[in-house]
C-alpha cells in the first residue's frame, strides 16, 4: 500500500531551448566553465512519454533511428539515476517513448531535455518523491543542461555551470524562428577551442536582480561561443544576416550552435507573415526551419 496515488503513464513535452544571453566568465580548475546565461523554453520540441513497468527494467523507443535506445542514451541513464535514489519506485521500471522533433546537437537542448523530462516524470508519477534541489542535483549529474529541464520554470537566469537558476517571468511579444544548417556541433569542441584563461571575467549579470521584473533587456543580447563556431561555420553569419533582413528584431545563435534563432516582435510581424518567412529561409537554408514562441506554463498531462 502506498502513500500516495500511483499513476501508470504520463506523457510531457521535452521543450527546446535557447539561449537568449550566454557569457563564459572563465573556465574552471575541474575543466568546466563558469557560465551566465539567460534561457527560455520554448513551445517546440519533444514528447517524452512513460509507462511504469513491475519487472524494475527500462525500455526506450525513439522516432529518431540514428540514435541510441541503450544506457549510452541520456533519457535511458536519467531513468537509471531515479531509480536508483528512489524508495518509492523501489521494483518498479519503465518504458520511455520519445518521440523527437528537436535537431540532434543543435545547441537547442534536446538531449538533455527528454533527460530533464524522464526525471521530472517519473517524480511526477512517484507523489513528488524528491524535492526540486534533490531533482536538481540528480539531473546536474547528467549533464549542466539537465537541471532547467527538470524542473517547471520557463525561464531562467543561470550561474555556475548552468545549475544555480533564478526563474524569472518568460518571454513575451514574439515569434521565434528557429533555423538549423543541418549540421551537428560538439559543445565539446566549442568550448576546448574558446581560448579563455582561468582569469575571472566582469559578471555581466551582476546588475540584473534575480527575479522577474528586472530582466536584461534585449539590447544587451550575446553569446560568447559565437566567436568560435561562427568562425569555423561562416554559414551561420548568412542565417543571421537573414533572419536581421526579414525583420528580425535580434538574431543570435543558441547555446554552442549551429542553430540560429531570430525574434520578430508581434507588433510588426504577423503569425502568417512569420509562416512565410520560414518558407524562403527553408528555400536558402534547408527543411528545418521552425516557427514557435516561448514557452509559457504549459502543463503536462497525465
């Protein structure tokens, strides 16, 4: 007998992300970097869907063929490091269904979304077993990503790593068009090849009050890995001067690339006039090109 009600199955959207702001401060003595970074869910992405299984195995479908449906699969390892602190689910497993919509390495956060999903799901389905730190701390072991994913914020101002968050109110007033080249980028490769020292650089943050009604503004939008893979990709200069042509009121890459997003204020831009603003950018760039907006206390459902 349990102390809470057991639900089966739960299905929630994996959501991208981007970075609307991404300052590297300086890189650590453990080889990873101090970051600040403002990031936003956004309402495209995955679906991650889970039903408990009596037998304490995990089984993983995907949609997407070309990757992984073992433990080398972050979903697969999120499901093992909950069960693995979990007393509630002691004995129980789980089948995951992702089905995938988010580019693979895309700097949009789709990996460690259905990872952040499958930990959030299975909380869900266990009463809220964990609390949101314990939650945290669990998805920070896969990956600096997987915490903003685990929880329900929609935005967040991000320190350290990426796992010290100050939720903050979600973007409001635009579209957002996403355009990816159809090539991966290794966040790896971007940050061995960013060149900073272990100098601590000037927080860029540090003026911004940590709560919802004093965000930066978008004038001061940047991303410091642009300087890397925009060098090796010159690409992605194009899709930028594009998105800037077609109205966009800032373009940026997100996260350590290649996708570059754009947004296109409400007030000048209709849904219909961003609809056939991803037709031509699909023209010059290729098949995925995405038109969403920011996310915005979507709940999943069960």
């Amino acid at each position: 007998m349990t102390d809470f009600n057991l639900q089966r199955t739960v299905v929630l959207p994996a959501p991208a992300k981007i970075n609307l702001f991404l300052h590297v401060r300086r890189r650590r003595a453990d080889g990873y970097h101090d970051l600040e970074t403002w990031m936003q869910k956004l309402d495209f992405g995955d679906t991650v869907a889970l039903r408990l299984r009596d037998d304490g195995s995990l089984g993983l479908d995907c949609s997407d063929r070309s990757l992984p449906t073992d433990r080398s699969n972050l979903a697969w390892r999120a499901a093992e490091v909950f069960f693995s602190a979990s007393r509630r689910g002691k004995g129980y497993g789980v089948d995951i269904r992702i089905a995938k919509r988010i580019p693979v390495a895309a700097g949009l956060g789709g990996g460690s979304s259905d990872a952040g999903s499958v930990l959030r799901g299975l909380n869900r389905l266990f009463g809220n077993e964990f609390s949101r730190p314990v939650l945290c701390a669990m998805a920070l072991r896969l990956g600096a990503d997987v915490p903003f994913f685990a929880v329900e914020d929609d935005a967040v101002l991000a320190e350290g790593v990426g796992e010290v968050m100050y939720p903050v109110e979600t973007l409001e007033g635009y579209g957002v068009l996403l355009v990816n080249p159809g090539f991966s980028v290794s966040t790896r490769w971007v940050f061995e090849n960013l060149g900073l020292t272990s100098t601590l650089k000037e927080s860029k943050l540090a003026s911004f009050r940590k709560d919802a009604s004093d965000l930066p503004s978008l004038g001061v939008l940047s991303n410091d890995l642009e300087r890397v893979t925009l060098a090796q990709y010159p690409e992605l200069a194009s899709i930028k001067a594009s998105l800037l042509e077609a109205g966009a009121e800032i373009a940026l890459m997100s996260g350590s690339g290649p996708t570059v997003f754009g947004l296109f204020p409400d007030l000048s831009i209709s849904t219909v006039e961003m609809q056939a603003i991803a037709v031509r950018m699909k023209r010059k760039f290729g098949r995925m090109v995405f038109v969403a907006r920011a996310k915005s206390g979507a709940s999943p459902s069960g």
